[in-house]
C-alpha cells in the first residue's frame, strides 16, 4: 500500500496587530502624527514589528472573493488541482 499526498488550500483573512513608534513632544503630538500617517498610507518609518491576533481568521466565501476559489484540493503526487469550491466537479 502507498500513502499520496494531497493539500486543501484555503483563503482567508485574518487580523494582524502592528506595532508603531512615534517620537513627539506631547501624546496628542503623537496620536495626530500616527492619524496623518494612517490616513496618507505611509506608516512603514514607524513600524516597529506586527503579530498576529489568535483566533481572527475567517474562511472566505467565493463571493467574498469576486466569485473566484477559495478552496482547491491539489494531488502533490502529480501536481494538480482536482477540484475547487467553483467548479465543484473533479477536473481529472
């Protein structure tokens, strides 16, 4: 008897937790800094480092995805994908 591998890909999203520094005079100094920098998208001079929150993912439905997979089983043995939660029917 042999054993085949397989992988169920699935996509997710999930909350991750940055950490950011800001040298200012005073902490309302600080918050209006971090609320401009937030708000232009240009926080990368005052990350420090990120992790992620325990217990945030959440499976995505197709539609949450613009109709396309969020679930595939791949054979690793021959490197294809059998089926995805679109087509729901075996591509071999």
């Amino acid at each position: 008897m042999q054993t085949f591998e397989f992988h169920l890909d699935k996509k997710v999203t999930s909350w991750y937790r940055e950490t950011h520094y800001v040298d200012a005079e005073t902490l309302q100094q600080a918050q209006k800094i971090m609320i401009d920098k937030f708000a232009d998208g240009n926080t990368d001079d005052t990350f420090n480092y990120q992790e992620k929150i325990d217990d945030t993912w959440e499976e995505l439905t197709p539609q949450e995805n613009d109709n396309q997979p969020t679930r595939e089983l791949w054979c690793e043995d021959s490197s294809m994908l059998l089926i995805d939660n679109i087509v729901n029917q075996p591509m071999i």
